[in-house]
C-alpha cells in the first residue's frame, strides 16, 4: 500500500465505531473485586506492613495481568506466578483481622486458587475467536496492541502454538509511531488504559475491537484530549457487547450456614460450648494442649499447639498429588483438612487390621486382651498408684498404665524390654504374647498405609468442586459399613485460647455447639 | 479564485490515484473559506487549531488554501493602476508588461529614465528595457511590497488557468510574505515535493512550485518561514530580515505545523489567522495539547460563523479568538 493509499484509507475508516468486547468471568471478576476491596480496606496498614504491601502488591499485579496478558496459560503465566506468591504472603496474616476481611481474603483465597487450577483463560479464548472472526471477514493483517512491552513475546509464542502467522503485536506507543498498515485493530484492555491517539489516529477497513472485561467500565465515546473545546470535534462511538460467562465464582458464603457465621465471630463461646460436652471422665488419659478450629459445614476440630501433623488436600495441586501431610502448625484460614466422620482414626485402623489378619487377628487379638484384662484387673485391685509405683520399682520408667490398657487405641508398650517386664509382672508368658503383639503392629501398620491409599485415592480423584461450593466434601472409605467415612473441610477460623482437650477427642470431628 | 482541484491527481513520492482526496481539498478549502472571509479591521487573531489523525498533507493543504485567498483579495482589492509611458517617475514601484505580445513580467523600482536617448528606454533595478517593447506599465500598491522581478510570464493551455497554475505563475506582481510557515525542515521538504499531474496534458506542478519562498530579488509571492530544526536554518532567517523590510515579511497569516513548531511559536505568534495544525500521532502530542489548552482559557469564542461541516471526518478543529496584543 503507497503512502497515498494508506492516508486516504485512513480517513476513510476514521470514526469508524468502534466494537467493546466485555468479558464476562465471573471466577475472576469475584477475584478481582475482592482484591480490589481488600486493597481499599487494608489502604492504612500499607506502609507499615511489608508483609501487607507484599501480599497486595502481588494480587493486584496478578489481576491485572490476567485481564491484560494473553499467553500461554499454565502455571508458568505471571499471572499465575503472582498470585502464587500473592496468595502465600496472604496466608497467616489476616487470621487476627476482623471478619470483613477475614471474608474477603477466604473468597481471594478460593477463587484465586480455582484460577490458578484452571487452564482456560478467558482473554486467550476470546482474543482467538475475535482473530478468527476478523480473519474470516477478511482482514489479512490484525493488528493486536497490548499494554506493555514485556507482554508481547509471550503473545506471539502462543499465538505461534496455535498456528497464527497474520497477526501483529505491538505496544501502543509502536502502533502510532510506525503508522501500521492494518486491516483489523484488536486493543487488549480498557480505552483509559491507553494514549486516545490509538483510537482517533489508527484506523483500519474492519475497524476497531476494543476487548476487556465487564466489570471495569467502559465509555460509549472517544475523542480527543481537546474534544470537548472543539467546534468540530472528533466522534467516535462505541458500541458495547458482552460475552457468555463461561466460569462460576466461589462464592464463601455457602461455607457458612447463617447461624455457624454468627458463631464464627464468636469462636471462643462456640469452642468452649464444644471443650464442656468432651467426655473427660476418663482420669487416665492424657490431656493435650489445642487450639479450637472452626470448619465448614458447622464442625469444630481441637488440634495439638505444639507439634504433629495432619493429613490436608492441597486444592493447588494436581491430581496424584493432592493428598498430604501438613504440620498443624501452618494450618490457616482456607486449608482443607481430612477427617474421619463418625469414628476415629483408630478405630478406623483397628477394624481394617482385623480385616487384614483374619483368624490371625483373631488370635492377637485374644492375646492383646487377655494381658490388657490382666492390667486392668491389677489397676483395680491395687490402684492405679500402687501399680505404677511397683512398675517403676522394676524399671519402666515412664508407666503409661491408662495408654497400655486401652484396647483400641493400643497395642503394646514401645519398649520391648519394659513389655517383657510388664508382662511378668501381670503373670504372662511373655514370648508367645510379645510376638503376637508384633504381628498385631505389623496389622496395624498396614491397615493404617491401606487407610491412607484408599484415602488418596478417593481425594485425588473426587471432584473438589463441592468443596468450592459448601466448604466440605465427605467419602465412603470401601464397603465395609464399619469403617469411617472421611471427610475434608475448609478452615474458616482458628481459635486463640487453648484448651486441654482429652487425647481421644483431640484431631476429633465434633458438631458446633453455638 | 476557486479552491478546484479536479483536473488533477495527487501524487505522493511518485505514487499517484484518480483525483485529489477529499480530504485534502476540504482542508485547503476551509482554509481559503476561513481567509477569504476574514474582516481586515478586525483586531483580533483568529485561531484554528486543526488535528488530524496524520500530520501528512495538512501543511500543504492549508497553506494552498490561504495562499489562494490571499492572493485573490489582493487582486481584487488593491488598485494596479495604470500609467502611461510619460507619467513614469524615479523611483515608482511599477509593473510593465513587455515584449510583442507582452509575455515578458518586469517588476521594480524605476532607476532611470531615458526617453530622450536615440533608443528611448527605462532601468529597472539593473535592467534596462527599451520603451518600445512596453506594452503596459501598471503601479504597485504598496500593499504588494517591493517586487523586483525580470520574468517571462507563464503560458497556459487554456484561457481560464486553474488556482494552482495562478499561483506558480507571476501576473501579480506581489512581492510580500502572505503566509508565514512555521514547521520542520523534514516536513517542508517531504510535502513541499509532492506533485499535482493533470492527466489531460501530462503537466504536473509540485506544491514548491506554488508555495515559494519569499526572497530578496526573487519574483513572485511568498511565504516566510521559521525552522526550528537547526541553527543554521535560524541563521538563514534572520539574514532574511534582514534583506527584506517590515512590512515585506509581515504575513497576516500563520501556519504552525506540527507539535515542535506549536510549542516554540504559538506564544510569540500575532498574525490575524493561526493554524495549529498537528498530527494526532505527535510525538508532543500532550505538551502541544497543553499548550493550546492554556492559549484556549485565555480566548473569545469566535466572533464570526464559519462552515465546519465542509472538513472530512477523521479532522477536528477548535476555533477561538484573541486581542491581537495577547
């Protein structure tokens, strides 16, 4: 095309309207907005909180990157990367805020975590079909401006990927400068994003697409900077049209009932209510220091303070890999963590290792409870007291009489030297008795890695999108009634006091009580 | 004079299509409209602030424009008196048709008279021209400046010659800035290059040969120019000034182009017609905007009517007025 020929078409097309393209995604609009909110909300505490600055700074480039970037969109998108990072500072520093932004940080934490799962993006999806459209009409040549320099080569390359060789990429500044020949302008973002020169000085045959997404506003005209003093003022209209939404939002509002929200402000009423139906008669059993956590669907577990793990899904990660064992301790607000839903985890074992053994387990099992009996038997007769004290006076330093008798939760002593003593003590011929237990253990064991596969199993391959939606997600483990059903929850609040809760209530689903 | 360009095509670095674009006419023909239509006791400067999505062709458009008009209301208004042979005193400024058929222009100031000699004849600058080829000898106004020209006139095909021809040739005897151009060195001479073929016969005038330079001894109108790309294009003007009188190289009429030429020259500029003319794709396009936007809140609105509606799409114009001493 001559010079000529380019100034004449150039007048020809100007003013042309100019075609918005809003994108309707409701997934990343509830992102957006709640970053955008939290951003308002937490504008104070900027300057003072790196911590703060951090996390924010991120969402908000991870935002704005995922309304501005089409690329290749895996986890390597800088999007993806920024909230990443975003949503990994965020973690652990709201837990003391007030509800509102407790709120608001779940639902980022919940929907940035469903994007970062997700391999469609909107903006590719549409930016490729407004492509094959205008190639379709005719337009040999598109032009496509993007905001920045660094978003370029990563276009290309996915616009290479997937076979497109007539489009052309450039920032906005470029566009002007080098008066592009084009027959097709698709400008990614929204008209304030860019110099009014893009659009009232490029014109091309099939005119202009502007595509952004339907929550940021857009103008129904564009002029000049000088517009509004002319006599003759340059026009151009908009025309606006909206996509299909194509994604759903989490909305964190389903992982609370009404009435569970109100107990969720009030988490220390609700824990101690929970704390005084514990059953602690058992005077034997050890006490452990935990922390109340409130979850979905109106459950309260108490976790250890101190150390020990649990088994979480990681609602990041890929399937195969979602299942793991994550330290109490860096539990916070949003993880999902597994429980046993009606029955613990040793009675859960104990009845899968009798299933495992068979007549085997039989056997054990009568040999575990005939010298279990004995100590029990002893206990009652001389006294707890009495008996620990001659333990001790044959050498078991730490005599865990209320731990030993327990059939369920208990197999033998650690200590093969304190079992044989013990077992003297109670009169029983310990060999037969000391190997039995070791098979008993070796049952136990398995049972407890069968447990464990069978529960993988069922969470890497379940749809975690009921968890997106209610806060909770319960699986049958197997056939067997008798064995408990498992289920994973959302935290949604951590309590601060700390209750000394019975050993066999603690890692235990317990129903709020408000 | 008719801003008409029918009978020719636009060419551009030696491309050409049918005609002259539509934009481009509407702007030398709002221009000439603007000028033509202007009060002569106004004393005020008209502003006309035109932006466009390319700056190319907009100097040339609107500069044909105004030049046209300018020209046109010097012919019609000043009174080229004509004088006999034995009225002529030293030292008139005149005009004298020459030759058989009179196809010689000579312009100047009378030197010496010397009717008495054995060959009757008269010095004009430094040429002498025998009384008997004379075939009419008009007086310069003053208003058309101090041409001194020894030119043979321009023949044309047809007996109505078109704008442009008028301007490329010299039957006005006007030696007198009437535009002042303000602009750069790179657009000048791009557009000042550009060719209008008339595909009947085959011509072609480029815009340099109706837009021409205002010159000591040169013939012919003029315009005046300010550079602001280099010093030595600075030098050139001020020896200009120097050879040349006030009121020689005062014009009425400015043209600003482009953004660098608006921000060095709107504030010093008092001519009673401003154009502004900048491309949208400027790289000042926000200082150039400031800078009218700040002469803007100091305007009138303008005090006349003018047709708007005549300018392509794709061209904005703003229109104000201020006091001539603003």
């Amino acid at each position: 095309m001559s010079r000529l020929q380019r100034l004449n078409s150039m007048y020809a097309y100007a003013e042309m309207t100019i075609q918005h393209v809003a994108i309707e995604d409701t997934l990343l609009k509830t992102f957006s907005r709640e970053v955008r909110k939290l951003n308002s909300e937490m504008r104070e505490w900027l300057d003072v909180s790196t911590d703060w600055d951090d996390a924010l700074a991120n969402l908000r480039r991870a935002d704005w990157r995922f309304r501005n970037q089409p690329a290749e969109f895996n986890n390597s998108h800088p999007a993806k990367v920024y909230l990443a990072e975003g949503l990994a500072k965020l973690d652990g520093l709201y837990s003391n805020l007030g509800d509102d932004v407790q709120k608001i940080c779940r639902s980022i934490f919940e929907n940035g975590n469903a994007i970062i799962r997700s391999d469609e993006s909107s903006l590719n999806s549409n930016l490729l079909r407004i492509i094959s459209e205008s190639s379709k009409q005719g337009a040999d040549n598109i032009l496509i401006i993007l905001r920045q320099d660094d978003l370029i080569a990563p276009f290309k390359e996915y616009l290479l990927k997937n076979s497109i060789t007539n489009v052309l990429v450039e920032t906005s500044f470029n566009a002007i400068q080098k008066r592009f020949l084009t027959d097709k302008i698709i400008v990614v973002g929204n008209l304030l994003d860019y110099s009014l020169s893009l659009f009232n000085s490029l014109f091309s045959e099939y005119g202009t697409v502007l595509i952004g997404y339907s929550w940021v506003p857009e103008q129904d005209i564009v002029g000049t900077s000088l517009s509004e003093l002319a006599t003759k003022p340059i026009h151009i209209e908009i025309s606006h049209s909206e996509t299909r939404d194509e994604s759903e939002a989490i909305d964190i509002s389903h992982f609370l009932e009404p009435s569970v929200e109100i107990a969720s402000r009030k988490l220390r009423t609700v824990a101690k209510n929970v704390y005084a139906h514990i059953d602690k008669s058992n005077l034997d059993e050890e006490n452990v220091p935990c922390r109340a956590y409130l979850l979905a669907g109106n459950n309260v577990v108490f976790l250890p303070t101190k150390e020990g793990a649990i088994d979480s899904i990681d609602m990041q990660a890929s399937s195969g890999n979602r299942v793991q064992r994550m330290p109490i301790n860096s539990l916070g607000i949003g993880s999902v963590i597994l429980l046993r839903v009606g029955k613990s985890d040793s009675e859960s074992i104990f009845e899968m290792a009798n299933s495992i053994g068979g007549k085997d387990a039989e056997a054990y099992r009568k040999l575990q409870r005939e010298w279990k009996d004995a100590l029990k038997v002893r206990i009652v007769s001389l006294g707890s007291q009495l008996v620990i004290t001659q333990l001790k006076d044959l050498g078991i330093k730490n005599p865990w009489i209320g731990e030993w008798k327990s059939f369920k939760n208990n197999i033998r002593p650690e200590s093969d030297e304190y079992f044989q003593k013990l077992l003297k003590y109670l009169a029983i011929d310990p060999s037969e008795t000391i190997t039995a237990m070791n098979s008993l253990r070796r049952l136990h064991l398995m049972a407890a890695m069968k447990l464990r596969k069978m529960l993988k199993e069922k969470f890497e391959n379940a749809n975690l999108q009921t968890i997106h939606e209610t806060g909770f997600l319960i699986v049958d483990l197997g056939e067997s009634p008798e064995i408990a059903k498992l289920g994973a929850f959302v935290c949604l609040s951590i309590g601060e006091d700390v209750f000394e809760v019975p050993e066999s209530a603690v890692k235990q689903l317990q129903k709020a009580v408000i | 004079m008719k801003i008409d360009f029918s009978q020719f095509d636009l060419c551009i670095d030696g491309e050409s299509e049918r005609g002259v674009p539509l934009w481009f006419s509407s702007l030398a023909k709002f221009a000439f409209d603007v000028c033509s239509t202007r009060s002569m006791e106004s004393q005020n400067s008209e502003h006309f602030v035109i932006s466009l999505p390319d700056i190319d062709g907009g100097l040339t458009a609107i500069s044909l424009g105004s030049l046209a008009a300018e020209i046109a209301r010097i012919e019609e208004t000043l009174n080229f008196e004509e004088i006999q042979l034995d009225q002529l005193e030293v030292g008139m400024r005149i005009s004298l048709d020459s030759g058989v058929a009179g196809q010689q222009k000579i312009t100047g100031q009378v030197k010496t008279i010397s009717l008495d000699d054995k060959t009757p004849k008269i010095e004009i600058g430094s040429r002498w021209i025998a009384a008997k080829f004379i075939q009419k000898i008009c007086l310069i106004p003053s208003e058309a400046g101090n041409p001194q020209i020894f030119e043979r006139k321009n023949e044309f095909g047809d007996d109505s010659p078109s704008f442009l021809h008028k301007l490329a040739g010299s039957s006005l005897p006007i030696h007198r800035a009437l535009l002042d151009i303000r602009s750069t060195s790179k657009i000048i001479e791009d557009e000042f290059e550009w060719e209008f073929l008339n595909p009947s016969n085959s011509t072609s005038l480029k815009v340099k040969d109706t837009i021409r330079p205002i010159h000591s001894g040169r013939p012919g109108s003029g315009w005046s120019i300010v550079l602001n790309s280099s010093e030595s294009e600075e030098l050139a003007w001020l020896n200009l000034k120097s050879e040349l009188s006030a009121s020689e190289l005062d014009a009425d009429i400015s043209l600003l182009c482009s953004g660098t030429a608006i921000l060095a020259q709107l504030e010093s500029i008092n001519s009673k017609i401003v154009f502004s003319i900048f491309g949208r794709d400027d790289r000042q396009l926000l200082a150039t905007e400031l800078a009218l936007r700040q002469k803007y809140e100091y305007s009138n609105p303008l005090s006349r009517e003018i047709d708007v509606t005549q300018l392509h799409k794709g061209i904005e114009l703003i229109a104000f007025e201020v006091p001539s001493n603003v």
